[in-house]
C-alpha cells in the first residue's frame, strides 16, 4: 500500500514527518511519499534520508523553475474538476496576511496552472493508493485533491467533529462524511451513549475544543526545538528570510527565498498572532465601536418572530474551503432577505472570536438593511436559537448546536451534519425550504441520535493540528499517544 501524505505547512510536516518515523517503528506495510509545501529547508533533508529523494516533492523549488520558464497552460486544466475562483478565493484573507487573490490574473493562472502540472507529474510517478490531507486551506490543497479524483486515488481528510468532541477521516473536502457511514448498523449501546450526550448538552452546552483526549505524561511528549521557538526568535528567522528573497530579486535571482509562497505572513500579523492575549485585550478596546450597532442587547428583547444568523468566524477553513462564494458574508444574508417570511425578522449577531476585526462598514451595511436586527456579542448564543423560529448559517457550528437542542436549522453550504439538517440547494426552492423548516417546529429525538450515534462510531480523541498554532497546546499534538492513535485510524 503507497500513502502521499500532504505537508501543508511546516508544523503540519514535521507532525507527518513524526507519524512516518513512528509508522517504520512499527513495520507498518507502508510505502510513504510526502509532499513539503514550504519551509522545507529545515525538513526536505530528513525527509529525504527516510523516504528516500524520489519520494519527496519540494513545491516551492520546483514552482521557481516553473514561474521563471513557463507560459500559462490552461489546456493542461481541461480535465481539472475545481475551478479557479475556488482555488484561489479559498485564501484566509485578513491582514497581514500576503494572500494569492492580491495578485495579478496573470499571476494567479500561471501559479495554478504550474501548481496542478508539477503535483500531476509527482502523482504519476509515485502512484499512491491513498493521499492524506491533514487541513485543506489553501489553492495547492484543492489542485491536489481534485488531482485525487482525477486520478483516481482516494483522498483521506481529517475532519474535526466541533462539539462532538471526536474526530475522524473522510473523503471530502467539504467537510462532508465519508461514504461507509450510512452502512453502519447502530448497536444499542452507541444508541445510548449518543443519547446521553445530547442530554448532557442541553443541560451544560459546551463548545468546540480544538485539542482533545487527556494531557499526556512529560516523557510522552516529541520535543522538536524548531517547533517551540519563541516569538523573538520567529520574528527574527523571518526578518532574515524576507532580506534573503529581497537580495535575490534585487540581484535578479528570483529563487531566492520562497517567492512564490502565497497566504504568507507578514512580521506584524507574526506579532499579532504571538502575542494572542494582548491580541484580544486589543480587540476588546474596540467592541464598543460594534456594540454601537446592536439593536438587542437582552433575550426579553427578541421579537416574536426571527430566523437567527449569527456571522461565522473569518477567514476559516470551515467557511473558505466548503463555501469560498460566501465568504463576504453579506451574500449570504441578502439571499435570507430575498427569500425569508416578510412577518419574520433576521437576527444577527457577531462571532465573539472575530469583534474588534471587521470593517466598520459591515456593520453600516446591516443597519441599511430593513428586517435585520442586530444582537449584542454578549448574548448568549444558545438562548437566541431556542427563541429563533430557525437557525441558518453557511456551514456554522451554530446550526449542529440548534440540531441537538431539537430546533430546525439550515446550511447554505456544507458540514458533516448538514446532510441531517435543512440544505440550501437552489435559489428558485429557497423560499419554500425555508418555510418548511420553520413550519417543521423541532427535530425528532431518534434523528438527533442517529447522526451523534455514526459521528462517535466512526470518530476519536484524535488532534491533527499545527504543533506551531498559537491557539493549540503543542503538547497535545506532538505526543506519541496522539501519533500512534493518527497511525491506527489511518490504516483502520
């Protein structure tokens, strides 16, 4: 069996690199590929001494080798089953961040096109059974997945069961589950266990934590240096590495550093995101600046009538990824407007995550809009959808939340939970499904448990994050228990 698995940032390769050392341990019958999308100068090297030069794919060299010599080649696309809007407006843009959609068309064509002809090739001459995607973010991600179905090799995606608590692999990238789950026979005892969760939730509803199982023992715990560099010191291989690529376009040698890295940082959005908890008191000091905005500020204040949107956090892979068309958000809820019931309401409130980062003249533009009402980040989201008439969102844990508490709600785009929940499909039926899922009232209790039921069957206490995200423990990742358990999911 031949696995490729997709270094999609460099906390993300050295977490594979890790599972691919451990997996020999094992003499797990295994032939592993990889690809190191960027930063590999401090990885290419061991894993080229694992795996062997022919089974290693450095994007960014071969991407300066192409973008030096080579026309764009659309022909080279014809069979290609994304496209390039969705390759390129999957970027996580916020700033300081260098994004793909701020260059130039040209730019974008020939970095796609350059992209989808070096991984085909490395594809064709690896020949992997399966390619394992820990995140799919950014335009290399989507060209190699489409790649997958192209040629017929399975993608396997870890996929993050939000409130659930459990994690498990599917084959697609929106976020969907995985086909062998409607297979699945529930025994009574999972039946019971998906059951009492669901009680436990709506006595005591928890939120979504991106680390999961317990914290391990200090001996347990991969200690990789580069890893667990500090902010002074990031800040400083940064500066050095943007210099490097300075000197090498000054000097006309493009190859120079990585200069065709796209969604690369900025040395401020580094400082920002190092230093998270002056970060939010930052963001605090502007809440008020939103709060100016709110129309409802207590739960006693929602109308009697309402359909409940609250904003998704941005940019973020689960809105980017599965719905990049409705990742300015005021798509989103003018289509609600147009098609809503006129004696209802739209409340909507901001994402607790994202106050103090939206354009001002977001929140201008909801207070143009007639029906619209808009909620204080302060209320409690659980309270507004047990009064709401529905919930909707694009792919928001808002909507798995409504679900479990037994509320209607509806997806605009896509989630693991959406095939059991309301789905927008066409605008010429929205008004209609949007009408049916307020007139239906509330979800039975055995649909409820069938989905919580096949989530915990095919999921575990599993984290695959970036050891390097500020926001993720890095001791809960880059632990032998964690990779052991990535290595027994994988081959199950």
């Amino acid at each position: 069996m031949k696995i490729l698995l997709h270094g999609c940032q460099i906390g993300y390769s050295h977490y594979l690199k890790e599972a691919i050392k451990q997996a020999c341990f094992k003499k797990i019958p295994v032939e592993w590929a990889m690809i190191l999308y960027s930063n590999a100068g401090t990885l290419l090297k061991e894993c080229e001494d694992i795996l062997g030069a022919e089974h290693c794919l450095y994007l960014q060299r071969k991407l300066n080798d192409y973008m030096a010599m080579e026309k764009i080649d659309l022909a080279s696309l014809k069979t290609f089953s994304a496209s390039l809007f969705e390759c390129a407006f999957t970027s996580k843009v916020f700033p300081g961040h260098n994004d793909l959609q701020s260059e130039s068309r040209e730019y974008q064509l020939k970095l796609i096109s350059g992209t989808h002809k070096i991984y085909k090739e490395f594809l064709l001459k690896v020949k992997p059974d399966f390619v394992f995607f820990p995140i799919i973010e950014s335009y290399d991600s989507i060209i190699l997945y489409h790649l997958c179905r192209e040629l017929n090799i399975e993608p396997v995606v870890y996929d993050h069961g939000r409130n659930l608590g459990v994690s498990f692999f599917t084959d697609s990238m929106y976020q969907g589950l995985p086909r062998y789950v409607h297979r699945i026979t529930l025994s009574e005892e999972v039946r019971k266990k998906a059951a009492d969760f669901i009680m436990t939730f709506r006595s005591n509803p928890t939120a979504p934590s991106l680390t999961l199982g317990s914290f391990p023992p200090p001996e347990d715990v991969i200690n990789i240096p580069y890893l667990r560099r500090g902010p002074v010191k990031r800040a400083c291989q940064f500066i050095i590495k943007r210099l490097q690529a300075l000197g090498g376009l000054i000097t006309g040698h493009k190859i120079a550093g990585e200069p065709h890295l796209t969604d690369s940082y900025t040395i401020m959005h580094l400082i920002r995101i190092q230093l998270i908890p002056w970060t939010k008191k930052f963001r605090k000091l502007r809440r008020s600046r939103e709060r100016r905005y709110a129309d409802l500020c207590q739960i006693s204040e929602l109308p009697d009538k309402f359909i409940y949107y609250p904003l998704q956090y941005g940019p973020e892979t689960s809105l980017n990824t599965p719905s990049p068309f409705f990742i300015d958000q005021l798509r989103a809820i003018d289509l609600i407007l147009n098609f809503m019931p006129a004696d209802h309401y739209l409340v909507v409130k901001e994402h607790p995550s994202t106050e103090g980062t939206r354009s001002e003249n977001f929140y201008k533009e909801l207070k143009r809009r007639s029906s619209v009402l808009m909620a204080d980040t302060m209320m409690k989201n659980n309270e507004i959808i047990k009064e709401s008439a529905l919930t909707i969102s694009v792919t928001g844990t808002a909507c798995l939340e409504a679900f479990l508490f037994g509320k209607p709600s509806l997806h605009i785009g896509k989630a693991f939970f959406s095939e059991w929940i309301y789905r927008f499909d066409s605008f010429y039926g929205f008004r209609a499904l949007i009408n049916d899922a307020i007139k239906s009232g509330k979800v039975e209790m055995d649909k409820i448990v069938d989905m919580v039921g096949r989530i915990f069957t095919i999921g575990d206490n599993l984290s695959i994050f970036s050891p390097m995200d500020p926001y993720v423990q890095y001791e809960f990742l880059m632990n032998k228990s964690n990779i052991n358990k990535f290595l027994d999911m994988l081959m199950k």
